[in-house]
C-alpha cells in the first residue's frame, strides 16, 4: 500500500451540464510532479470544453506549494479565458495554502503598447491616482503616529529610552563626519565661484554675504536633510521592511504591542532631535570651508572673513535654517515608516520600497525648503 506522500494523484470527472465537477484525490506534492502536470493537462482541455468548473480538493491527502500553484495557475488560465473555476475544500489548511498562493503567483505581465497620446495619458492618469493613493495613505499614517505620539505621552512607561538614544547616536553622531565633509566641500565649491564671479566687478569681498546667507538659510539644512535621508531614511525603511518580511512586526501585534509605538516614534523623534544638531554642524563646515578658499583665492583673511559675516548675518538668518529642520525630519521619518510598513513578502519589494523611500524623502524635503522659502519671504523674515 502506498504512503501518505507518495499516493498517485488522480482526478475523477463528473459532467452535469455544461458544468464540470472533479474530484481530486491522492498526493499532491512535489515527489508526484510528473503524474500532476499530465492531469493538470487532462483537466485544462475538459475545463476549457465547459463554462463553470468545480475542484474539490477534501479528498487530497496531502498538498504543498507546488500542487497549489499549479492548482492556482489552471484556475487564473481558464478565468483569463472567459471561464469560472472554483476549487473548493472543507479542510482549512487547502484554504490557507491556495490564498498564500494566489497573494505570491507571479502577474501577468502586461501587454506592450505602442507609443501614443492614449497611452502617454493613461500613464499619467494612473500616476495621478497612485499619488493621490500615497496622499490618503499618509494622511491616515501621520494620525497613526499623532495618535502613537500622544500615547506616549501620556503614558510615559511605554516611552522607550533606550532605543531613543541609540537611533540619535547612529543618526547624529555617526552621521556627523561625512556631513561635516561634504558641507566643507560645498562650501569650499560655493565660495570659489562666487569669487570669480563677483571678481569681474571688483566685489570679491560679498562673498562673505554670498556664502554666510545661503549657507545658513538654504544649503546648511538641504544638504544635512538629503544625506539624512539617504542615509538614515533609507535605513529606517530597510529595518522596518525586513521586520515585516520577518513578521516580526505582526509578533509585536500578538504580544499587545503597537508598532507605531515601539518602531515609528522613537525613530522620529530622533530625527527631529538630531537634524537640528546637524544643521548646525554642517553650517559651520560650510562656513570653514568658504573662509579657507576666500582666504586661498580672494585673499580675504580669516579674521577679515569673521568680521564681515558678523556685520552681514542676523540671527534671522540663523533661526531660519534650525525652524526648518525639525520639519524636514519629520517628513523624512514619516515617508521612511510608511514605506517599510510597505513591504511586502520578497527582496525585490525591499528593494524598491526602499528605493521609494529615498526619492520621494529627497523630493519633499526640497518641496519643504521651497514652501518654507516663500514663506519667510511673504513675512519678510
């Protein structure tokens, strides 16, 4: 007598007017792929002579992946068809399997279509609709994290220090080097062609003006927030994506944990803590990097250089880099969560959320610094 595993599939066929019935019983696991795609051949042809079909899988003593994908793809092929296939089971795990499945087949790929005014207004019809989708989802993820926010607020047990501490070091203090250095470098960059520039008509010396305001109001804050973004963002979503291709995050759900709580607000919170530091920080670097080449090739000396930015900056000009960040951060953490939370079961979903995560961060940041722009300008801050 055969085992369990190894029994032969078979299909048993009972016709009822215009209407198909099989049956199905024995093995069907990968050990019996053979025999499975010969019946799976038998059963297409019989389906495909008929306009409704019913699979009972009840009798089947055993069904892994490899039955219920190929169980899957004959029903998705005779439904693309025309036609109407049901498999049907009384025990729940052929449920589970055959959902699983279906959520993890590979899509269809879609048809080419030639260049045209149709196409190239469908294309931007269904961009519309994703970014108004992506619009609703993060209004309704930024309540989440309001609501998250004012729970631990008021409940300052479930405030979690620790992991507070340990994203503001890896964000400020790890991140601090490589920021510094290129806000140096920017600022050595800016401040060299200003002075060629402003040469031409005898004003090398507005460099100072040049580089002291935009290094404070724009570049400072710019720069700190599209690193961050590309750099700490895109970590945030690579770890929240991995937790939730772990399940993990449905684990925290389990043990009465709410995710928002534990993973979003303690990472934004470090962010808005920390891009103001870097701000900063990567102010002055600009700044020591536009004195030392206003000194090297405008012949500007260093405590000329001082002087001239202390006459030319206010503390407006100081104030508006450091308003901007915390907003900047918070913009960034957000779109960060929302895209691991995003996640779904494979490496190339990762892959692509976390690349979504960098551009979309990087675009609304600028879209921040524009909006916050025009603001300060209307006041005439």
């Amino acid at each position: 007598m055969a085992s369990l595993d190894t029994a032969e599939p078979q299909a048993v066929f009972h016709d009822d007017a215009g209407s198909l019935a099989i049956e199905l019983t024995g093995s069907w696991s990968a050990e019996r792929a053979p025999r499975i795609e010969e019946l799976i051949a038998e059963m297409g042809e019989r389906i495909a002579s008929v306009s409704r079909a019913t699979l009972d899988l009840s009798a089947i003593i055993r069904l892994d992946t490899l039955g219920a994908y190929v169980l899957n793809r004959l029903k998705n092929q005779r439904e693309a068809a025309g036609g109407s296939v049901e498999l049907v089971s009384r025990r729940p795990e052929h449920a589970v399997l055959l959902a699983e499945v279906n959520i993890h087949d590979c899509s269809v790929p879609p048809t080419v279509h030639h260049f045209g005014i149709v196409s190239v207004l469908v294309n931007i019809g269904e961009a519309m609709v994703r970014f108004g989708r992506d619009m609703v989802g993060g209004a309704m993820f930024l309540g989440e994290v309001v609501v998250g926010s004012v729970s631990v607020m008021f409940g300052p047990r479930k405030f979690r220090g620790p992991p507070l501490v340990n994203q503001i070091e890896l964000i400020a203090f790890n991140g601090a080097p490589i920021i510094m250095l290129i806000s140096f470098l920017v600022g050595c960059i800016v401040a060299q062609q200003g002075i060629f520039q402003l040469q031409q008509f005898g004003a090398s010396a507005f460099v100072v003006n040049l580089t002291g305001i935009l290094i404070l109001r724009e570049l400072g804050v710019l720069l700190t927030s599209i690193m961050i973004a590309g750099r700490s963002g895109s970590a945030f979503t690579a770890e929240i994506g991995s937790m939730k291709m772990r399940e993990e995050i449905d684990a925290l759900r389990v043990m009465g944990l709410d995710p928002i709580e534990v993973l979003v607000v303690p990472r934004i919170l470090a962010l808005i803590i920390s891009l103001p530091i870097l701000t900063f920080i990567s102010s002055m670097a600009g700044l020591a990097g536009a004195a030392l080449v206003s000194w090297l090739y405008g012949g500007i000396g260093i405590d000329t250089f001082l002087a001239r930015l202390q006459s030319v900056i206010t503390w407006k000009h100081f104030a508006v880099g450091l308003i901007k960040a915390p907003f900047m951060a918070f913009v960034i953490g957000l779109i960060a969560s929302i895209e691991g939370l995003a996640v779904q079961g494979s490496a190339e979903s990762l892959g692509r959320q976390v690349t979504a995560s960098v551009v979309k961060a990087i675009f609304m940041v600028i879209l921040v610094d524009g909006l916050f722009a025009m603001f300060f300008a209307s006041i005439e801050f």
